[in-house]
C-alpha cells in the first residue's frame, strides 16, 4: 500500500517520499546498516491541534479524544497515558552516539516546546557542530533559544508546517497565531541557512490554495541571496496531497465543491509560480477532474469536522467559502 502510494504521486505531481529520500542519499546503495541517521520523535507534546492529525502526535488531540469519546471514530484511540512518550534511555544512547551520526531530526509532537530535543541540540552545539541538523516545526516559537540556535549550528535546516495562512491556518491548525508564524517563518528565510515550508493539501485547504501559494513566493523572495541565504531560487516550498485518512483526501469534496475546485486551482495556474507548485496544481487539477463524489465519505468529513467546531467554537464551512473566487 505505500509502495502504491509513491507510485501514485509520482504519476500526478512527478515527486513522493521515494524520490525526496533518494535526493537526500544522492541515489546511494547501502550494504550495511551502519546507523547514521536518527529520526527521534521523543513525545507527543504539541501545543496545535491540527485537523489532519491525531493523538500519537499531538497530547491535545489525545485529551480531546478522552473527553469527546465520538472523535475516537476518525483520529483513533488516545495512549493510555497523558502523554506518548519514549524513555529516557533514548536520549542518551543518542547522546553517547552523536560522533557516528551525520543527521539527526526531530518531530514531534512539536519539538520547540520538547526538552529532550533542546538537550540534545545543545550537545550538538557543544561537541558535533557538524552534524546535520533537521526540524519539522509549526513555527511557533518565541523563545530566544531557537533564533540564536539558528545562527550558531552551520547545518541546521528547518522545514515549517504552513497548511492554509490567516483565518484559515487558526481553523485548519488550531492553536495558531498566524501573525506570529508569519514573522517567525519571514525572519527564517532571511537567517535560515536552509529552509523548506511544507503544506499539506485536503479537503479543508485546498480552496485556500492561492494565498497559501503566494505567502509561499514571499518566502523565497525573502530567501533569495544577498538578503536570504538560498541562491538565486529561494527556499523550497513543497506539497503533501492529502491521501489518508480517506475522510480528508483532497478529492473528498461535495458533489457541487468537485467543479468549482477544477475552476478555482485552474485561475491558480496564472499565478507567479516555481516548477514544483506548478506541477503540484497540474496534478491536483487532474485527480479532483476525475474524482467521483462519494456522499458516504463526504458526510464523514462533515460529520468530523461538526464535531471539531462545536468543541472548538470554529465554523470549518468557512474553509470553503474560497469556491466562488
């Protein structure tokens, strides 16, 4: 089933995990299992609630999962604990271990607001500046610690999670403050020595896709060497298209939603936009183009996304409001 999504991806929009990772390793062959490479993800504290996530990553997910049983249906079972979390053991073979590692990353939950990750960022600091350093945040943070690590670890590289901006990035992102986010995405594309925004493409953003696309060529324009430190192109912006859960699949729309969605992504085309963002909304256009509306799966999503609102006070229709642009 993931081979076949790589496949699938590769078809519409020409990138997938397979293809970034083999990007990553230069298309290497590996003979031995040498760990050289730490994907640590120590607890699932995170102060969002995102509606295209669940309570493995998120603890807030999980309490509201335990107080609102009926949510349990789309996001799955919350831990039997308050928190998900590995022990400590971890952290220190990590620790013991950083002179025979060449990169390490850290998700979470969200990891500016995950002491374990800041222990071990501090070590790197101290003892293997050289390591490669990677963290998938939701931009978040205030905390000086993050804007002077920035500058001080040489291969830092920072991925932002932007699923929608404004209004709609505090609905699709619960926990938001999209003002804040702004300027701290702004000021990584000018200190960043690496940067990618990655945004994640459902039912719920995808009539939000142009702001999204232009705050994201603000972006690169702010990278873009002398005033940023990312060539002449910029920072990356990449795509995930929704998939699973099947509820939130892009291609999930209200039968009257499926042609206002072609026409809408269609006027995108005319957009300022970089050959990825390009592709992405040719291959979007293609799959929504053939979609067939399923009225058992859309009144999942309905149903979800209801639940979602009268516990958070927000109205998800608004999300759609974007359709008759």
């Amino acid at each position: 089933m993931v081979c076949k999504a790589c496949v699938k991806q590769e078809q519409l929009y020409g990138i997938s995990l397979r293809t970034n990772s083999n990007r990553d390793y230069n298309n290497q062959i590996f003979t031995d299992a040498k760990i050289d490479f730490i994907d640590f993800r120590p607890v699932n504290i995170c102060n969002f609630k995102c509606r295209s996530c669940n309570p493995t990553a998120s603890h807030g997910i999980a309490q509201e999962v335990n107080n609102y049983p009926e949510l349990e249906k789309f996001v799955g079972p919350a831990p039997a604990t308050k928190t998900l979390s590995v022990n400590d053991a971890n952290k220190d073979w990590i620790i013991r271990n950083l002179g025979s590692l060449k990169r390490i990353m850290f998700t979470g939950g969200e990891p500016t607001v995950i002491p374990e990750v800041r222990d071990i960022i501090k070590t790197i600091k101290k003892d293997h500046i050289d390591i490669a350093v990677l963290i998938t945040s939701n931009a978040s943070f205030q905390d000086d610690f993050w804007f002077e690590i920035t500058k001080q670890l040489p291969n830092l590289h920072w991925t932002v999670s932007i699923d929608a901006v404004g209004d709609a990035a505090e609905i699709v992102r619960h926990g938001s403050d999209w003002p804040l986010i702004e300027r701290n995405v702004a000021w990584l594309a000018q200190h960043a020595n690496s940067l990618n925004i990655n945004s994640v493409v459902s039912n719920l953003t995808v009539f939000g896709i142009k702001p999204l696309l232009e705050f994201g060529r603000r972006m690169q324009r702010l990278s873009v060497t002398p005033v940023g430190r990312h060539g002449d192109l910029g920072c990356r912006h990449q795509f995930h298209v929704c998939q699973r859960p099947y509820h939130l699949a892009v291609d999930n729309l209200a039968e009257e939603l499926l042609p206002l969605a072609v026409d809408y992504l269609t006027s995108c085309l005319t957009l300022d936009l970089d050959d990825e963002q390009r592709n992405m909304l040719t291959g979007l256009i293609a799959q929504i183009k053939f979609a067939k509306y399923d009225s058992k799966l859309w009144e999942k999503s309905q149903s979800y996304n209801q639940i979602l609102d009268q516990i958070r006070n927000e109205d998800h229709q608004t999300l759609h409001k974007y359709s008759n642009v």
